[in-house]
C-alpha cells in the first residue's frame, strides 16, 4: 500500500481500507487485538496473509486476538471457538494448540 499513501480512504478499495485499518490497530502494539471480519474485504491470497500475521502476532509475539467471522476456514488459526446463534453461545470448544 505504500504507493497508495496520499491517496484519501474513499479513493482505496474495500480491501485496500480493510489492510489499513489492520496495520493502523497494529502499529500501536497492543496487547489486545479485537478483529471483526478481518479478510472479510481480501482476495484470498491477501486474506491469507493476514490471517497468517495475526496468528504470528498471537503465538510468536504473545499477544491475544479475538476474532468474529462467518469463515470456517479461520477456525484454523484458533485456540478457542465459540459459536453463537440467536445472540447466546451455543457452542464453546477449546481446539489443540499448534
């Protein structure tokens, strides 16, 4: 994105603002990532680069990450999985750790 850097935010693609508003939250280290839908605007290829930096940033870093999505195939880089229907928990798993 770094050719995109004086562009304004409604000249960027959806997934365009999405990755910056991944790298904004990023930048300031925090220890608590909150993320909803983070691919949801991505190609896959990007998608799956920041699902492989988020799931970095959780294990090698130590930080923790929560994360909403409809996308089974994030279940992938989780620790923990709770399903909701109709606003309440339906379902808690805890996964093995990787």
């Amino acid at each position: 994105l770094a050719n995109r850097a004086h562009t304004y935010p409604d000249r960027l693609s959806g997934g365009e603002q999405q990755r910056v508003a991944i790298a904004r939250a990023l930048v300031h280290n925090p220890d608590l990532v909150l993320a909803d839908e983070p691919t949801g605007n991505l190609d896959s290829d990007t998608g799956a680069h920041v699902l492989d930096l988020l799931d970095r940033l959780t294990r090698q870093v130590g930080k923790t990450l929560v994360m909403v999505t409809h996308s089974r195939e994030m279940i992938g880089v989780a620790d923990r999985v709770l399903q909701l229907r109709n606003g309440r928990i339906f379902e808690d798993a805890s996964l093995p750790t990787r």
